[in-house]
C-alpha cells in the first residue's frame, strides 16, 4: 500500500545527505529512484525519468550507480521488443525500507522538539500541501508499507 509521507523542508535534509549511516547508505536522491521503482515496477528508464520529472540522462547516470550497489536490476526485453527495463532488487527494497525508517525516525526526533502552537500548525498545512501536490500534479513523496 502506498503512503502519504511529506519530506523536511529543504533545511533540514539535502539531496547530498545520507539518508541512512554506514555501508551501503542511501542518499535522499537515490531513495526517491527506489521509491519510484517500488511502486511502478519494473519499467523503461525513460518511463522512470518521465514520472520523476529528470532528465534521461540523470536516470541513466543515477540507475547506474545503483544497479553497481545492485540495489537495481537491468533486464533486456524479449525479441520484438527494444530497450531495457530496470526494477528493485529485494536487497533494494530493504535498503529503501531502512533509509525510510531512519528518514521517519529523524523526523520524529525533529518534530518532537517544536512546540504545540507549531504542531498545530502543521497539522493544518498538511491539507493545504495535499491540495497542492494535487492541483499541480506533482506526486508527493511515497512509500511502500
């Protein structure tokens, strides 16, 4: 089942930012391609750039990268059909499971330490946001659970 999950603002994490520690640590831009990946299945990575809104060519550099960590999978298509189409891995899927569980944990610590009148605050912003990311088409960020 796919999930609502609002991201920090920009402040608080950046594309450069792990979102997970140690080995095999997932930067915020390679969890949104297995995020992408995980709720479309496996796909053309031109299709994967379209609904992401990025260039082919960033697609191309960033699949790479993971497919090396293998944390994604090239697969050629039978005759009659051209190109490639790239899916996660399971060990994709527990990376991208994990980094959303540090990324939740973060934000947990985050949101604790503001105050109730800005909680609050909060809490009415997020039906503006939806409405937001609905009128503009822009998908927000998601999530397998």
């Amino acid at each position: 089942m796919l999930t609502f999950r609002p991201e920090l603002p920009a402040h608080f994490s950046t594309g450069a930012d792990k979102a997970n520690e140690g080995s095999g640590a997932v930067t915020a831009l390679q969890l949104g391609y297995l995020s992408a990946l995980g709720a479309q299945g496996p796909t053309r990575p031109s299709e994967l750039a379209e609904s992401l809104g990025v260039t082919p060519a960033a697609t191309t550099v960033a699949l790479q990268r993971l497919a090396r960590t293998g944390l994604v999978a090239r697969t050629s298509q039978r005759s009659g059909e051209r190109g490639v189409h790239v899916e996660i891995t399971e060990r994709g899927r527990e990376e991208r499971e994990l980094a959303i569980l540090k990324r939740e944990n973060k934000t947990r610590a985050a949101l604790s330490k503001l105050s109730v009148q800005d909680c609050e605050a909060l809490r009415q912003a997020v039906p503006i946001l939806r409405d937001i990311f609905s009128s503009t088409g822009i998908q927000p960020p998601t999530a397998t659970h």
